[in-house]
C-alpha cells in the first residue's frame, strides 16, 4: 500500500501539476468540441437551405418543357420582329425581294432611289422613291405581294397615268396576235406607268441611330 502525504510539498505540487493538466485537457477539449458544434450547426444551416433549393427544382421539373417551349416560342416572335423591324435598312434586301416581285409579276421598274430619313421617338423612316411600268393586274399583284414581305412596308403618294410604252406594246401584242395565231396575254401590255414612294421602317438600337 503506497502512502501519501498530503502535506508534502513535492505530493502537494505532483497534484497540483496533475491537476492543471487535468484543467488544460478539459479546455482543450471543450474548445474542440465547440468548434465541431459551430462547424456542424453551418454544415446543418448549408444543408437545410441546399434541400429547400433542390426541392424548388425538382418542384419545377414537370414544368420545364413547357417553359421551353414558351422560349422557343418567344424566340421566334422576337426573330420575326427583327425581321419587320431591323436595326439597320437593308437595302439591299429590299432591292432583291422588289426585284423578284417584278420579275414574276412583269414589271419594268424605271427608278428606285433612297430620299432620306425621319427619325421619330422610337424608330426612324427610311423613304425610298419608286416608279414601274406594267399592265394594270400586275401593278396591282405588286403591291399585294409587297404588303406580305418580311419586312414591314408602307407605300404612299401613288402617282398613276398612262405608260410611255403602251404603244409600242400595244403594236408587239397585235403582232404577236398575227404571227402566232393566238391571242397573247394582255399583261405584256405595260398600260400604266405608277410612280409612289416606298417606307421601310428600322429600330433605334445601337445600329439604328
């Protein structure tokens, strides 16, 4: 049996050393234990909020495709609009597709030039002057098939009188009439001549100032 004496200063400073160290290793391993509380309490918080995020997902999952769809759909309005309403004046667009009309609807064209702009509070008019030479059916398919462009339209200050060719063509139609034995089409006859002013419309974006 091992004696010890409590009054002893070595035995009192042997417990008091123990005893420190015994109050040391408690901090030690409360400090460490509360840092692991606070690191899990975040870790719990980061979680939570991570599940409420997921569940918003998974909530909106069914609906996914018909958003898509609304995109998609949205997407093409915006593109036709672009189309109708560009930035800039595509001239020569509009030069090739009034070139196509005519060609199908045998029309002459005589003049088409640019006369300047107008710009108002959210987009700008660019005039163009126009005059062609036809029979009275096709000028008049003409300006139908420039109202389904693309690209919006507006056609003003029409101008219509007799064509400076209707005589010659009239004397083409009756010789063709003879020579082939069958009457011709009367829309080789460019009976009138049609001058009017053409509007396209364009965008105020960066390229539209």
């Amino acid at each position: 049996m091992i004696n010890i004496d409590i009054n002893d200063k070595k035995t009192q400073r042997g417990i008091g050393i123990i005893f420190l160290g015994i109050v040391a290793a408690g901090l030690i391993w409360y400090l460490q234990i509360k840092d692991m509380s606070v690191e899990l309490k975040d870790l719990k918080a980061t979680t939570a909020k991570k599940e409420e995020e997921l569940n918003k997902i998974l909530a909106l999952r069914p609906h996914l495709e018909n958003m898509r769809i609304t995109v998609e759909n949205l997407q093409r309005e915006m593109d036709s609009l672009e189309r109708m309403f560009p930035s800039t004046p595509d001239v020569p667009g509009l030069i090739t597709n009034l070139t196509k009309v005519a060609r199908a609807q045998r029309i002459t064209v005589m003049n088409f030039k640019p006369v300047g702009t107008l710009q108002k509070e959210y987009y700008k008019e660019n005039y163009y002057e126009m005059t062609i030479l036809g029979s009275y059916h096709s000028v008049g398919s003409f300006f139908a098939q420039i109202a389904n462009f693309d690209l919006l339209v507006n056609v003003d200050r029409i101008n219509l009188r007799s064509s400076p060719m209707l005589a010659t063509d009239l004397q083409e139609y009756e010789k063709y009439n003879r020579t082939q034995g069958k009457k011709g089409t009367d829309e080789l006859i460019r009976s009138v001549q049609v001058s009017f002013r053409t509007t396209t419309y364009s965008s105020l974006g960066s390229g539209g100032q």
